[in-house]
C-alpha cells in the first residue's frame, strides 16, 4: 500500500489560504488521491479526489505534484468551520481506504 | 436520497461483555459497506469490508466479527469485550465503484 505522510497540526488564519501538504512517495500509477476531513466526533467528509490532474470543486482545490509523490489540498478561504481533522488517502482498491492520523487544523479568528 | 444510520450512539460495555453493532442503509441498493475504529488521537481503522450479502472481509486479526445478513444491514459484533476494544466505531457505504464512501453518524463505545 501506498503510505501517506502529513503534518500532526496546522493553523491558518480566518480568511487566509489553508494549504495542507501530503506526502504519498510510494504511490503507484492507478492508486487515486483522496481528501476527507473529521469535525469532532462525527463522521469523516469526502472533499475531493484526484489521480494526475489538478481539481477544483465548490469545498477545496487538490495540486497534484508531476511525480505524484506528494499533494497539497487548499481551502481558498478558510472559515471557523474548517476547523476539523483532514486526512489524506491513497486507494489501493475501490472498496479499501487507509485512513492515517490526519493534520488537525485549527482556523484562528 | 441516501442515508446511513447506525446505533447506539453510544454504549458503556463492562468486559467480558457482547456487543452488537448495527449499521444499515437506505435509497441504495448492493452497496459496499464497511466498518472502521478510530481510537483515541489515532486515525481511522478499516475492520471490515463488504461487497454483498454474506461476504466479509477482514483488514486486520481483533477480537471482533461481522456480519452482513442483509444487503443494507451491516453488523459488528464480540463475544467478549477487551478494554482495548473502546473506542469510535463508524459504518461507511460506498456505491459499486464509486470515489466516495459515506459515513454514518458514528458509535462511541466504553469498555470498563
């Protein structure tokens, strides 16, 4: 399986960019790249996929690197609400997702 | 539309105990149905997967079963709990060979 790698924390400020990183340096060529994000004690929200191109959806962007090694998800402006666990996934299989610790955002007023 | 529900929402269990998780779906049909565990400050565990009726997958060795009786009902189950079985217990269904998996609203279990 591919890992993925993220920072354990991260604060943005209200307004601002969130730019959250992912490294998948194991990544193979038909594993996608999935978003989800964790408010407290809720269930996980999918944000946004992707496997080569860049992709843009009413929630969040996804830059995917040339080499596919890593990935960056960005909130373009990011709200109290944003506050929450995002997780970055590699899919090996259709029906199999590996959730990692995740980056705990934090959205400062 | 789709919904996911599962229950208790929460369940205090002393050890040694059973357990009897339910999770079922609506407004779908043949779905993918999955159960993950989140610890405390850990990520999301895969337990369980399904693709139909009577067909279980099991991601990693644990004192924990599941089974799928129906084709929108998914159930996680013990014998016997063990402390290190507290934790968040979430049910996902995913549609065929969808990107997306949907998670129910969650069960927080206590062992003591």
């Amino acid at each position: 399986d591919a890992k993925t790698t993220q920072p354990p924390s991260m604060d943005c400020a209200e307004g601002r960019a969130a730019n959250l990183p992912c490294n998948h340096s194991t990544i193979s060529g038909n594993e996608y790249v999935y978003w989800y994000r964790q408010i407290h004690s809720q269930g996980p929200q999918y944000i946004i996929h992707g496997l080569k191109n860049n992709e843009t959806n009413e929630m969040a962007s996804l830059i995917i690197t040339e080499d596919r090694k890593s990935s960056t998800l960005i909130l373009p402006h990011a709200t109290l609400r944003d506050t929450a666990v995002y997780y970055c996934i590699v899919r090996r299989y259709f029906n199999q997702f590996y959730f990692g610790t995740g980056t705990s955002l934090t959205v400062i007023p | 539309s789709q919904t996911i529900h599962q229950w208790p929402a929460t369940l205090v269990q002393p050890v040694g105990s059973p357990l009897s998780l339910e999770c079922t779906v609506e407004g779908t049909s043949n779905p993918n149905l999955y159960w993950y565990r989140q610890a405390a400050g850990r990520g999301l565990q895969l337990l369980f997967y399904s693709v139909g009726i009577g067909q279980i997958s099991s991601e990693v060795p644990q004192n924990l079963s599941a089974s799928r009786p129906q084709d929108r009902q998914f159930i996680l189950s013990s014998k016997k709990l063990l402390l290190s079985d507290s934790g968040f217990y979430l049910c996902a269904w995913s549609a065929g060979q969808s990107n997306e998996q949907f998670f129910g609203p969650g069960t927080r279990l206590t062992v003591l």
